[in-house]
C-alpha cells in the first residue's frame, strides 16, 4: 500500500478541525436560539439535529485521542496485525465481522 502524501494528510486534518469548529459554532449559536423554534421551525430542528449529530463526533474524537497519541508515541502498541498484538487486537479478533469493512 502507498502511503498518504503529506499534502493530503494537511489536507484532511485542515478540514477536520474546520469541521470541528463549524460544528461547536453551530451548537452555541442554536442552544442560544430558543425563540427561533417558533417563526422558523424547519430550520431550528434543522440545526438542532446538526447540532447533536457535531456534539456527538467531536465526544468520538475526545474518545479516540488517547489512541491516536498513544499510536503516535509507540507506534503499533494499539493495534499491530502482524505480531497479533496490541491493545485493540483481542476485540478485533474475537468479533472480527464487524471489523472486516
């Protein structure tokens, strides 16, 4: 497998943190708007739902943090296919259908 160009990598995490940010602005600025629900209705849920969907994502990302820095420090100490080691391996193995997408 090729690896990522670095441009690519910028690229994505750039867009990530824009993502991130546009999401916890649209979650102020909704939670702020209570009076909106009644004269636009269909855009309040509208962010609303945004809102939770964004809530949610950035808990996954504080979630898998620890991971990614613990990858970064000591590389395959999470998950290493080829020893058939690491700290996620065990649950990979056993349930190994729902990994396999």
């Amino acid at each position: 497998m090729d690896p990522v160009p670095r441009i690519v990598k910028i690229g994505f995490h750039m867009y990530g943190f824009g993502s991130l940010i546009l999401g916890l602005l649209t979650a102020v600025y909704t939670f702020q708007a209570a009076g909106c629900e009644e004269s636009t209705t269909e855009l309040y849920y509208w962010c609303l739902i945004s809102s939770y969907l964004a809530l949610i994502c950035t808990g996954y990302f504080f979630l898998i943090i620890p991971f990614w820095l613990l990858n970064t420090v000591k590389p395959s100490s999470v998950l290493d296919w080829r020893k058939r080691a690491g700290l996620c391996y065990e649950p990979v193995a056993c349930c190994s259908c729902i990994w396999h997408i």
